[in-house]
C-alpha cells in the first residue's frame, strides 16, 4: 500500500490484511482488518508501533517509500501484541534505532516475547514526554487496554492521539479516513470491536477518559492501530466508548439458542412473540447461523438475555456452550436473563445454563422453562408468558 499523510510530515505506514477472517476469536465476516502504523518525520523521526511478522515485507516496502529504515531514530512500541510488533525484529535490524520507547510493563513483555537484552529499551510511565524537534510526545499508560503494555501516545502540536487498540475497527479497504465511509458502518463495526475486545475492562475506559479530559488533551485525530483514522469524527467516537462503557441498556431482548429437531427453535419464536406484544425490542439468534462473536454486541446493547438449548449427551448443546464461556470472559454487565429448552428424558440443560449465567453475574428473573419433545399449544402459550414475564422486568429496569 502506499502511504498516506494524514498531518503535515506524519504518514500512515502499516499494512492491510484483506484476508483474515478470525481475529482475537470472534468472526469478521467479509471485512478483514488493517494493521496501522505511523511514522512522524521531525528533527528526530519516529515510528510508532509495526505489523505482524506475516506482513513484514508489504510493510517495509511502504516505509521505504517515504524513508530509508535508517534514518528512522527512534521506535514507540504503543502495544506489544504480536499484530503490532511482530515486525520488530526485522525492524530492529534494519533501523538500529537510538532507543526503543515502551511502557514499563511494554519491556518486560517484549523480554518475554523477543528475548532481546540487547535492544536500547527506553521505558516512559505516563506523564513522560519525548521531544522529536518541532513535536512532543507525551505518553499515557492504559493498563489493559487491551493487555496491560498498552499505552497512548498524543502529540499536541498535531492534536493527534495515536490510541494503540483503542477506538479501533476491522475492515480492510484502500480508504484511510472516517470521512471516507458511510459513518453508521463504521460505528457499528467499531460496537462490534468493542463488545469483542474492550466490553471487560470497561471500568477502565471510563478512568481512562476522566484521566483524558483531566490532562485537558485537545483531540482532533484519532489513529487508532487497526480500522480507519478519526479525522472528523474523533468526538463521536470518544463519545461512544463512553457510552458503550457506562453499558447503559436498551428495553431490548436477545434470544441465543440452539436447538435439534426445532422444538427449542419453536419455544424461542413463542417466547419472543411475547416480549415483542409487551413492547421489547427482540432479536432472535440461531447459534448455528451466528457466531458468538456477532451476538456480543447484541447483548451489549440488550437489557435481557435468554438462553434455549435441547438437552443432549445429559447437558446443554456446544454451541450454546460455547457462547456462554465466550460471554462470561467479556463479563457483560447489569444483565437480566431466563433460560429454557426441550428434552426428550432427562432435561439438564436448562438447570446448567442457569447456573453458568448467575456465575457471570447474570440476574435470573423467571424460572426456567423446559418443555418434553414437541411444544403443544399451551406449552406455546406459556412461552408467550415467560417472554411477557421478562418484557416486564425489563421495562421495570430501563425507564422510557
């Protein structure tokens, strides 16, 4: 690719990955992602973060179109992740840099991923600035933001934050800007991001930018390392990762199931006939058909979640058990749920998914509902209630 200026002498360097399909396990359908980099030309020229190491050389020969690697003077490792410094040996070799900028968790975590002692390591806690000429840097570590390296970098004099991780996205596309692409698209791709990879530590956004707004940084870009470049939308984006990270919820309800021979599919229809007639907001989800990655955000923005599986084997279905270990890992909060399910002779799945949901901290409001082999009218009729029973302490929750 080639790159792209996105200030006055600082350019867009990284690589685009228009193939990858699975990314940190959750699914990304057809958009694939990008691998962003940036490289800031002053008195002293740094580099702020690389590729993985597959990308190494589509990478480099972006660089040396703007700059021969040698005369790079300094390396800022935001993110040690290997999709963002799996080029740095080479890297290394090439630019034999002054100094090598990181957290101070950031060098014990590329010790325990390169083995190099030898590499000219400069840690900056947060509050350290590095001056390149006519810019400054100034360093903020946001432990866990995804991993505990992680840290911002902001240039003032640009009103740039180059965000590691956050404000990110995946989608590949030749465009490098927000105002490039329909905006609703990018939002929900970035929800999506979101729910899939910042929803744990959202405590820790919302510190994040109390912290932000208390060091009074005026942002006006945003370049995040994966996805497109906030250049007229960087508030909106600041203001969504709020949001999102308040997890303030909907009068929305989602059904996750998985079902055998459609009786468990039958009830879930029944049960959200019920939520819809009583004013929810529902959305139905075939665990075969969706992929627990594009349920999270669903359920980030849903106030209820209900779980249906058959039972099978004497316990619930894989799939569904699949769904509720990769739920419980992204810890979503402030959750209502119901579980509920058919069985032929035994009908222990219902009884296990109930279990697994209080143990992430999801709060039971009806009990569960299990009805054998095939649904009759009136069992169709009680699922209509059980979804009633949910609409109503849902909207007894979210006010209006």
């Amino acid at each position: 690719m080639q790159p792209v200026e996105i200030k006055k002498n600082i350019y867009w360097v990284g690589a685009v990955d228009w193939n990858l399909r699975n990314f940190h396990g959750y699914s990304l359908a057809r958009q694939g992602t990008t691998y962003n980099a940036y490289l800031v030309k002053d008195e002293k020229t740094a580099l702020f973060d690389s590729v993985p190491a597959t990308h190494t050389e589509e990478f480099l020969h972006t660089l040396r179109s703007i700059i021969d690697p040698a005369a790079i003077d300094y390396l800022v490792v935001n993110h040690v992740e290997p999709d963002h410094s799996g080029a740095l040996p080479k890297l290394v070799e090439l630019v034999k840099p002054e100094k090598i900028f990181c957290s101070p968790v950031g060098k014990q975590t590329l010790l325990s991923h390169y083995h190099r002692e030898d590499w000219p390591y400069e840690v900056v806690p947060s509050g350290q600035t590095l001056n390149l000429g006519q810019r400054t840097v100034h360093f903020l570590e946001t432990r866990m933001l995804h991993w505990p390296d992680s840290m911002f970098s902001f240039l003032p004099e640009d009103k740039l934050l180059i965000s590691s991780d956050a404000f990110g996205q995946n989608w590949a596309a030749s465009e490098r800007f927000d105002d490039q692409v329909d905006l609703g698209a990018l939002l929900d791709l970035s929800a999506n991001y979101y729910a899939n990879i910042i929803l744990p530590f959202s405590p820790l956004v919302q510190k994040l930018l109390a912290k932000i707004k208390e060091l009074g940084w005026e942002i006006e870009m945003i370049a995040p390392d994966h996805g497109f470049i906030w250049r007229s939308h960087a508030a909106e984006i600041v203001a969504k990762y709020d949001q999102w990270s308040r997890q303030i919820p909907g009068r929305k309800a989602v059904i996750v199931y998985d079902t055998m021979w459609k009786s468990t599919e039958t009830m879930a229809k029944a049960i959200a006939e019920g939520l819809i007639k009583t004013g929810i907001s529902t959305r139905i989800m075939h665990l075969k058909n969706a992929h627990h990655s594009d349920v999270m955000p669903e359920i980030m923005h849903a106030q209820a979640v209900l779980f249906g599986s058959s039972t099978h084997n004497n316990g619930m279905l894989p799939l569904v058990a699949d769904m509720l270990t990769y739920m419980k890992g992204l810890k979503p909060q402030g959750k209502i749920g119901a579980v509920f399910g058919s069985y032929g002779w035994s009908g222990e799945a219902v009884k296990q998914i109930t279990e697994i949901l209080q143990s992430a901290k999801v709060e039971i409001v009806v009990d569960g509902l299990r009805v054998k082999n095939v649904p009759t009218v009136l069992d169709l009729e009680e699922c209509m209630e059980f979804g009633s029973k949910v609409a109503r302490e849902i909207i007894a929750r979210v006010p209006e």
